[in-house]
C-alpha cells in the first residue's frame, strides 16, 4: 500500500484500476483483501461509486425528488438516468476500464477532506445540470427523449473529468 501511495500522483487512488484485489469487510469488523474476477471487481467497484454518488449527492437528489416534474422524459427521469450514468461511469474509471480525461494516471479519487467537499459541491451540481440542463435542452429543440441523452452526456463527461479535477486540488493543498 505504501508503494501505491509513493507512485500514485497525489489525490488519485490507482490500486484497485491495476489489480483484481479488493478489500471486504465480512462482519464483525474483519477486514480483508481477496482476490476477485473481473465481474466481480467491476461489481465491487459498482457499490463504491453508487455509495459515493448517493450519500454525497442525497441534497440534489432530495430537492429533484421534491420538486416534481415527472413524466417519461422528465426532470425526475433525467435525474435517473444521470445518476445511473454516473455510478456505471465511476465504476469503470475506478477499475480502470477506461482513462479519465487530460491524464494519464488510472484510476480514482482518493478520500480526504478537502476531496470530500469538493466530491459533495460536483455531484450536487452535476446532477442539478444534467437533469435541469437537460429538461431545458430537450424543451428548446422540441425533442423530449433528448433530455435523457443530454443527461447521460453531462453525467458522462463529468466522471470523465473528475479525477483530473481531483488530482488538481490534491496537488494545490500539497505544501
């Protein structure tokens, strides 16, 4: 662990996207590393980033709740889709499926504090852009299906980007 933290550029967490080890916790506060399958480390990776997207996401994703707008191609089902966009995205970063934007580094974001305010301001507003801006796409070009893809393709980009964005503040908190 120690030599992945030494390698790795600052903010990033690159274990999980080289190996197939994940660490599991299977009761009364055991801890363990075990060896796991592709679909299996994918499915793990799966939970990490759903859990992540939702807790610190929950503000957005309460208000677009709350505030209606249902229907088939809807701010409640843009919502849905950007949020599923962004786990299955996450997912594949995190295990290395597929290279963020602007680096070369696999991998994703590791937890401090700084990096969990910043995680809590982009997902609140990645979902409040890509539902909203994607109501409002579909409304101005008259095609409502179009604001599900628009959803999709804020919530892509956006955890495309985001470990760069990671990586840029773990650096600029480094003394």
């Amino acid at each position: 662990m120690d030599r992945d933290r030494r390698a790795r550029p600052p903010g990033r967490r690159t274990r999980p996207a080289y190996t197939r080890r994940r660490q599991s916790w299977y009761g009364y506060g055991t801890i363990t590393s075990m060896e796991k399958s592709r679909f299996g480390c994918f499915l793990h990776d799966v939970t990490s980033i759903f859990a992540e997207v939702s807790i610190l996401g929950l503000p957005a994703l309460m208000y677009i709740a709350t505030a209606g707008g249902g229907g088939s191609f809807g701010v409640t089902s843009a919502a849905l889709v950007a949020w599923a966009t962004m786990v299955f995205v996450g997912a594949l970063v995190r295990g290395g499926s597929i290279r963020p934007v602007r680096t070369e580094t696999l991998g994703w974001v590791t937890f401090s504090l700084a990096l969990i305010a910043l995680r809590i301001v982009y997902y609140n507003g990645v979902f409040l852009a890509a539902t909203y801006g994607g109501v409002l796409v579909a409304a101005a070009v008259g095609a409502p299906p179009l604001s599900l893809v628009a959803a999709a393709l804020v919530a892509t980009l956006s955890m495309l980007s985001f470990p760069k964005l990671g990586e840029t503040v773990a650096r600029s908190r480094q003394p």
